[in-house]
C-alpha cells in the first residue's frame, strides 16, 4: 500500500505470480496520465514516476506528496504496475547533502 496523505492506495488486482507480471514493456520518460492509458498503451505494463528532490522536500522537514500521489492513482486506475525514482541531483537542496555529510 502506498500511502498519501489521508489516502491508502491498493495496487492493482491481479492474479498470477506478481514477478513475471511486471516483466514487459515500460513506458518511459516519467509517466503522464494524460499522454498514456490502458486504450493507448495497452502492450505496456509499467510506467515510471519520476521526481526530483526539491518537489518532493522543497524545505527539510516539509514534504509535498500530492503530484506523485495523483499519478499513482492514476496509473493505478489504469492497472499499470510503477517504478518511482527519486533524483537528488540537480537542483537538490544544499541541506540535504550538508545533513548527510556529503559534501
């Protein structure tokens, strides 16, 4: 389950060994609801969601979910299976590197 907020989502209700399920075709770049569905890509399984730090944390301590969690749903929706990676690089917060005695 991943959770959002007041939110709880359920992955998508299949049967069958999971593993082999996701192995397939992945849409790339970062995943975009309005530019891909079941109708429109109904070969491809997995949709990457791509965010950078700063989104996500943009002041240590305050973290702003809500675009990553609005495409889970949808992607969700959609039965695909996601992948989200989480880029520190570029234009990562300088605190975060200084927190974790990086630089």
């Amino acid at each position: 389950n991943v959770i959002g907020g007041d939110r709880i989502l359920q992955p998508p209700n299949l049967t069958g060994d999971r593993e082999k399920k996701a192995f397939g075709v992945w849409s790339w770049p970062s995943y975009d609801p309005s530019t891909l569905d079941r109708r429109l890509g109904p070969n491809v399984i997995g949709v990457p969601i791509i965010a950078h730090w700063r989104s996500v944390e943009p002041v240590r301590g305050v973290y702003k979910w809500d675009h990553i969690i609005s495409k889970i749903e949808a992607a969700v929706e959609s039965a695909f299976y996601v992948s989200l990676m989480l880029w520190i690089s570029p234009g990562t917060p300088q605190w975060l590197f200084n927190e974790i005695g990086f630089i």
